[in-house]
C-alpha cells in the first residue's frame, strides 16, 4: 500500500523502501505529493505496546484490543471501536482525540 500525503501528519512514522521506520516532516509531505512513495508500518502488538498500551490495563478513556480470531486491532473509545490497520493511522486518531502526539518508545 503506498500512502497519499493528506493521509500523513508531520511526526508519523512510516516505513522507507527499504522498510526502515522514519519520522514524516514537511519536505517528505513534499515528496510524497510529487510521487515519492513510503509504506505504512502495520500495527502490531510490538508497536502498541512502544506506543505505552497495555493489553490488561489501558489506564486511559481509550483502549485498543486485538480480536482475537482476525489478529486485527480495534480502537475503543465509549463502546464504539474503529478497526485500524497501520501505525499511522493510530498516532492521527489519538492526535484527533486528545490533541496530544502519541509517544512512541523506539
């Protein structure tokens, strides 16, 4: 999957051609726009738990599970959860939510 630049935020990580993670800024929005591409990093327990979640005590409004019979990771916020598949897509809806940046342990 290549990603499009009004998909990213400034901060996100994504993964280089050669799948080495790395902090979007301004001037790879730039290139992303003109055609340069990067991947999304799937999420997966590790990231989640880089990203300070705990899979027995969230100790947040928020939580995010993994069904268990698709391996696919939910965000849950008041009962309603969103399916979520990359990286990116967490830090921008926990952005969205708190209007603070995901800290993420690298």
């Amino acid at each position: 999957m290549e990603l499009k630049s009004n998909e990213l935020r400034i901060g996100n990580l994504v993964q280089s051609k050669e799948n080495r993670p790395f902090e979007i800024t301004l001037e790879d929005l730039i290139f992303i726009e003109a055609g340069s591409t990067c991947k999304p990093i799937p999420l997966t327990e590790e990231w989640l738990l880089k990203c300070n979640f705990n899979f027995r005590n969230f100790g947040r409004e928020f939580s995010v599970s993994n069904h268990l019979l698709s391996g696919n990771f939910y965000f849950m916020i008041s009962g309603f959860g969103k399916q979520i598949y990359y990286l990116h897509e967490l830090q921008n809806l926990y952005f969205t939510l708190t209007n603070k940046e995901l800290e993420i342990k690298m």
